[in-house]
C-alpha cells in the first residue's frame, strides 16, 4: 500500500511540476543583469519567451534525463531574422553545466555589442556546427573547462574586399601544464634547462 502511495505522489508532483507556468520563472529570470523579460507563454516544461537580447527562446525539457540527476533542455534562440542559436543545456545536479550539439549562425554586426570599442574591419557571418561548451565547476562558471566545435566563416568582406569563406576547428581546454624533464638531472617539476628557459613549446595532446 505505500508504495502505491509514494508512486502515486511522485507522479502529482511530477504533473503539477510539469504543468506549472513558466511565468513563475520572471522572479528568478529578473535576476540576470539587463534582461527584459515580455511574452513568456508555455510552461516550466515546455515554453518561450522575448526579451531585449532575442526576439523569441524556446524550451523543451528531455523528462528522462531527470532520472540520472540531470536537467536537460533542447533550447532554440532567435536573436534576429540573420543570428540564431540551438542547443541543448544540461545541469547534472552532481557534476557539471554543459551546452552541447550548438549549431547556428552569428555575425559580426551582432558580435559588435560585445566589444563595442573594438573596432571590427571585416564583416562576416559564422556558422557554428555541433559546437560544445562544458564547465566542470557549477558554481564558477566564468572560464569553460573546454569548448569545441567546427566554424565557418562566411561572406568574408574587408574593407570591401570579398575574400571568400573559410571552414575551422577550435578545440580550447582551461588547464595548466607543467613542465617535467626526466632529462634534466636532479631538477624539481616546473624547472628546464637554461638553455631551454626562454624557448616556446608547443603542446601535443595523444588521445
């Protein structure tokens, strides 16, 4: 008999949860600097909403994944009519934030903001492809612990030059090495031979 009880209130928590409005979100969305928050639709399940950075975000949370601890959302951005973004967020309650398969496409004219006395030369529009971003750190979340993805960087004009489009990869992993020179007798993890103390090295991961 309790355990029809418990499954039975399981799942009430689980409908009421899935069927709460997503305007209960505006408290907590509110927090984030310079968001304006309009026409949130939806729920905390499934919903969307505008705002001054986008013109429409839509959500979609994966139910099954709350099983091993982890919140995951497919989520579709439309800045404007030319920048938009889609991935899917996950939050694993234990480890780690990740944003994976992001795919869409920015231009320099929206990346401008970002750096507004940057000055910006050339115009272009990157199309980013299975991309990935993970932060080993929840509560630091400032410096990713690794992004990758493939880019390509359309429509290329430099001072009204047209040069082309150009495909690459980025693979960037927020670690530090330290040297190690078995062959420098009798020195201390961190030290190199002086001659060597002024050289560049280049590091090559082995999978």
């Amino acid at each position: 008999m309790k355990k029809y009880i418990v499954t039975f209130a399981l799942a009430l928590v689980f409908f009421l949860i899935a069927n709460a409005p997503a305007t209960l979100l505006t408290p907590y969305i509110k927090n984030i600097n310079n968001l304006q928050v309009s026409d949130i639709h939806g729920s905390i399940w499934q919903g969307s909403l505008s705002s001054n950075h986008f013109e429409k975000l839509t959500w979609g949370i994966n139910p099954l994944y709350l099983i091993l601890g982890t919140l995951s959302a497919d989520v579709n951005a439309k800045i404007n009519q030319t920048n938009h973004l889609n991935t899917t967020a996950s939050i694993n309650l234990f480890r780690n934030t990740a944003l994976e398969n992001i795919n869409g496409t920015l231009t320099t004219n929206y990346l401008q903001q970002f750096a507004p006395t940057l000055p910006i030369m050339a115009q272009a529009k990157f199309a980013i492809n299975n991309a990935q971003i993970n932060w080993d750190d929840i509560k630091n979340q400032n410096i990713p612990s690794l992004a990758q993805g493939n880019i390509s960087i359309q429509k290329v004009n430099l001072l009204g030059e047209q040069l082309g489009n150009y495909d690459a990869k980025f693979n960037y992993q927020n670690k530090t090495y330290t040297i190690a020179d078995p062959t420098y007798i009798n020195a201390n993890v961190g030290m190199t031979m002086p001659q060597y103390k002024n050289k560049s090295f280049k590091i090559i991961l082995a999978n």
